[in-house]
C-alpha cells in the first residue's frame, strides 16, 4: 500500500478502537447498512475513498479527513480550543522550573443542575484560581522543561473510584487529549477569556459545537457548549508520570 492509504487505515483502525467499535460497524454506518468493507477496498485497491465518504468516515469517527490522510497529529475537529493552540500561556512563573511543580488553587463547587437528553443530572464542578499555587511538590523527571505543567487536587468524589478526594491530578499540556482520556476542562461563565471553573471528568466526545463529558458518581454523560471551553488538559496516567 502507499504511505497514504497505510496512515489511513492504521488511523481508521485506531479510532474505531477507541470507540469500542468494529469495522464491520464502520462500513455498515458509510454505506448505509449495505454489505462491503470500507477499510478492505483501501487495503486491495489501494485508493483514497471520494471525498463525499472519506468526511462521513471522519465524522463517524469524530476527527477531520485531515488526521486521518496524516496531514496532521491532532485527531480533534479543531473548532475546541486546546493549550496547544493558544497564544499565551497562563501565567505560572516564580518558582524553579525545573525543580518543581506547582499546585494550583481549587475548591469545590458544588453541583450544578443541567437538562440532560435523560433528564436532570447533578454535575460536579470545582473552582479554580490559575494564578494561585497552593504548594510546590515534585516535578516529575518526565516534565522536565514542561514550564506550563501544573497539578490541582480532586475535590469532591464526582469521579469516585477512579480519583478520590485529595488526590492531585497532574497536566502536561502539551499532549493533545484523546478521546477516552480523564481530562480536566477549563470553562468560562459565559463564553468570555476568565476561567471560573474546570470539570473533571472522561472525555466520551467533541465537535466543534459541544463536548461530551462523563462522571462516574453519579454515573452520567452530558454536554458542554464548546463556546465555554476555554482549555481541555489531558491527565497524565502514572505510567506517563514514571515516563513510560
């Protein structure tokens, strides 16, 4: 196969994974319950899908045609803005970069009620202060140099057993967010740059209208309007940590 249709379908093959789905449930959705496999003609032909089917692959797959040709490494829609693609990094200088990391300042927010397709859902938030550090502790060898790395504590047991309360949740933002990731999401009150609050949750889906987020106490998934989404982070699982 060519460079181009191998990326293809090792990134179709990726995704589906991460969806917990098959390819047979890919081909059966592009071509209308129809029998064939999509991701087979690409192996035997070796050709590119039209353009019509490769962006309704894309969107099945909640990613852009574009990650998956290999034009580029972030598999996110783009419209959800991420540190990656910020202009300026939040403001954690004053402490030795590479000796330390800093805790920022977080307390608990409560619930907040939200209509959800399967009703009301009490949805825990914390508060967040960026430019409070609590502490320094440790920096991990893996994040060295990772100047705008940072941790907060857990508050609150909206993701219980997976993160108890008092647990520190480490970020390195430089690592793009992937779907099925714990994540912690910056928000805004109402669209504008001040951060009010993150959510601490799995991320189960993003478009360019919403984010689709899950807690596990009590269990629920439920949206974000993307226009309050200011940063979503990635957190670092403790092999990461360790640098595995």
């Amino acid at each position: 196969m060519s460079t181009t249709s191998k990326i293809l379908v090792e990134r179709i093959d990726q995704l589906i994974g991460l969806k917990g789905k098959s390819r047979h449930w890919l081909s059966r959705q592009v071509s209308n319950g129809q029998s064939g496999s999509v991701i087979l003609d690409i192996e035997r032909k070796d050709t590119i899908p039209k353009s019509d089917r490769l962006e309704a692959i894309a969107e099945l797959l909640d990613t852009t045609t574009d990650y998956l040709l290999g034009k580029v490494d972030d598999p996110s829609p783009g419209e959800i803005r991420t540190e990656l693609m910020m202009d300026a990094v939040l403001p954690f200088g004053g402490f030795p970069r590479d000796q330390s990391l800093p805790v920022l300042g977080t307390a608990h927010g409560g619930t907040v009620i939200r209509d959800t397709s399967g009703g009301d859902a009490q949805i825990e938030q914390t508060l967040f202060e960026p430019t409070q550090v609590v502490r320094y502790i440790t920096r991990p060898p893996s994040l060295k140099g990772v100047t705008d790395a940072y941790a907060v504590y857990i508050q609150g047991d909206s993701m219980d057993p997976r993160y108890r309360q008092g647990e520190l949740a480490v970020v390195d933002p430089r690592i793009p967010p992937q779907i099925g990731d714990d994540v912690i999401v910056q928000i805004t009150a109402n669209g504008d740059n001040e951060i009010t609050a993150i959510l601490i949750k799995t991320l189960v889906r993003r478009s360019a209208s919403f984010i689709e987020l899950e807690q596990y106490n009590p269990a629920i998934r439920f949206r974000v309007d993307a226009r309050r989404v200011q940063r979503i982070h990635r957190i670092m699982p403790p092999v990461d940590l360790l640098g595995g």
